[in-house]
C-alpha cells in the first residue's frame, strides 16, 4: 500500500477516534478534557466554565482536523510538492482553501462567543432564558455550579453524552453544547426504546430509553437525553414530577429483567425440539402446565447441542418438558453471580429437576 493510502486511512481512523471518542479512547486519557484539563479548568468547581471553554475548544479542534490532513499530506507525498500551495494540483488547492476557510471561520465564531465575557455562547444565551429580570446568566450559572458540587446528583453517560439532574435542573452535556430545563417547568416523557443483547462496554445485556424533556418555558429548546433502563428508578427519585410513558415502552429495571429478554431471543435461535410420541401426543397448546407458575404450557427441553460427547461440563438432561420459556431463563438468572451480569450468558446452571448442567445453548423451545 502507497504512502498517500496508508497515511489516509491512519487519519481517517484518528479522526474518527478523536470526534466520537469510544472508550477505549477515554479510558487512555486522549480527550479534549483530558489532554487541555488546565487551562479548561475543574468541572467540579466551575461546571457552566468548564463547559463553556470545552465546547468551544472541541469546536476549534475539530475545525482544524481538513488542514491537518493537507499538512500531514505534505509529508506523506512530497511529490506532489503541496507545501507550495500555488504549485499543488488544483483538487489539493480547492481543499486547501476549503480547510483554511472552515478553521478561520471556527476562529472567528470562537472569538465572537468570548467577547463581553462569553456573553455570546449558545451555553450562556441558554441559561439567560432561566434568568430573572433583574439577572443575568451568571446567576443561574452560579446556582448550577452550586448544585453539581453536590455527591447526590444524578449523572449518567460519557463525558461527551452525559445526563445530570440535580436538585432544581435536569441537563444534557454534549459535544458543542449543553441543554438545561428547570424541574418545575418540564415534562419528561418515554418516547422509545433499544433493547441491545450485548453492550460493549458492561459485556451484559442493556435496553437503552429515549426521554424528551420539553419545557413550559417556550424559549427553552426541547431536547432528548438516553440513559440505560436500570438507571430510571434513581432518575425518578431525583426527579420532582412523575416520566410519562407515551409510545407504552416496556422498561426493564432489574437485571434480570434485561437477561430474561436476551435469554429468550438466544433460544429462539437455537434448535426446535420435535416431542416424539410418547412424551407430547397433545398438541403443544394441551401440554401440561409447567411446574415454576403454573400458568403456561411446558415448552422448553434441554438438550446437549453446544459440545460433541464426552467433551466440556454440559451435560445429558432426560427430563421431559415440565418448564415454561420464562420460569427456566428465571432460573438460569438466579443461579448466576449477581455481582458479575457479564458471565451470565456464557455460564452452566444445573437444570431445576434433575441438575444436569446445561449453558444457553441446550435451551430449545418444543414443538
């Protein structure tokens, strides 16, 4: 591969990194926060501050992203001869006057929103619409800082997607801006919701909720904030008004609620078991009720798929169908460490008559 590939698709992954930070990229320090924490000074101390210089500098940086492609293009292909920019190729001169463009017009944006002491930021125009008549943004800014110091807020997410709730406001932090709503004036309403049967970062189960925060106040932009299900009890504690649940969105709250739907949509894609005769000569609808509730058919059968004979700790189960879908992934939850949700899916349980160990993958639904 050419000099001109290798270098692109090296800056192209860098930039990627550096915009949408994943965690493996905050884990190892290389954020704005991070790598510019002194002069962006503490959040803890000055939280509207802190915001107000991150946002702007992530946006400056961000800007200087095209013309540090052509810089590094300069090295990475002199033949081209780009550090002469009247005797670049015309595409090179188009894109360099487009980079050049959009970082000189970041600037000037960024030293539109310092003047008269940053009066002009979007962060403070915004919290000046929570502000009294006789006021100004500072005082809210003040109140907010007061309430972030505070061990008992709600906060939620990475640095660059965070929800806080505090005692009097409910706020998003993003990557250029940051969203406040008083308590008193909003309404949080469910609007949807994802169901992932395996997070990257907690390796477990997460159903992840949509809330729209909408104002009374008609100058305060609406806006969405996300946050995991096992997180919504603390938010409703901290919230003074109650979540509506519009669009009727099944939270799971628990985490067993999350690994009963994940263990569900696994056996749904392991094999069907087909009842010889003398074990289902009913239709499936007539089985016998199953043994855990008493309320639905049996409809599940452990048999050993996941390893060939004599191999691994799974092993032969002959019960006959006795167990519902529900009650054995109940089952299989409350035998797993409730401290460790991410081994569950790859644990053995024994089975509940029997105690023959089996793994997700000897689950098979009867037919």
């Amino acid at each position: 591969m050419d000099p001109e590939a290798c270098f692109t698709l090296a800056y192209a992954a860098f930039s990627l990194c550096f915009v949408f930070t994943p965690s493996e990229v905050r884990s190892a320090g290389l954020t704005v926060q991070h790598l510019f924490s002194e002069w962006l000074g503490s959040e803890d101390l000055r939280f509207i501050q802190h915001h107000i210089r991150r946002s702007t500098l992530t946006l400056l940086l961000h800007c200087c992203l095209p013309l540090g492609y052509y810089v590094g293009m300069c090295f990475a292909s002199p033949e081209q001869n780009l550090l002469y920019v009247h005797q670049a190729p015309a595409g090179w001169q188009l894109y360099f006057s487009v980079s050049l463009a959009v970082l000189l017009v970041s600037c000037v944006l960024a030293l539109h929103w310092s003047r008269r002491g940053w009066e002009n930021h979007p962060i403070c125009r915004a919290l000046s619409t929570h502000a009294q008549p006789q006021s100004s943004w500072r005082a809210v800014a003040s109140s907010i800082n007061t309430e972030f110091r505070r061990i008992d807020k709600f906060s939620s997410g990475c640095q660059s997607a965070r929800v806080i709730v505090t005692d009097t406001w409910v706020m998003k932090v993003s990557t250029y801006s940051l969203h406040v709503a008083l308590h008193q004036d909003c309404h949080l309403t469910v609007t949807d919701s994802r169901q992932h049967s395996l997070s990257p970062e907690l390796n477990a189960p997460v159903q992840i909720l949509t809330i729209s925060v909408a104002s009374l106040n008609p100058r305060v932009q609406p806006f969405h904030i996300r946050l995991k299900s096992t997180e919504y009890l603390e938010l409703q504690e901290k919230l003074h008004a109650p979540i509506r649940n519009a669009a009727n969105v099944v939270i799971h709250l628990t985490m067993s609620e999350l690994f009963l739907e994940t263990f569900k949509t696994y056996v749904k894609m392991n094999a069907v078991y087909k009842c010889p005769s003398g074990q289902c000569a009913v239709p499936l609808q007539e089985l016998e009720p199953c043994i855990g509730c008493m309320q639905a058919s049996a409809g599940v059968k452990l048999l050993r798929l996941c390893q060939a004979d004599g191999d691994g700790e799974c092993q032969e189960c002959f019960c006959r169908p006795m167990w519902c879908l529900t009650c054995m992934g109940k089952w299989f939850a409350s035998r797993q460490d409730q401290q460790q949700p991410e081994t569950w899916l790859s644990s053995r349980v024994p089975c509940p008559t029997c105690r023959a160990k089996f793994c997700i993958l000897d689950v098979c639904s009867v037919e």
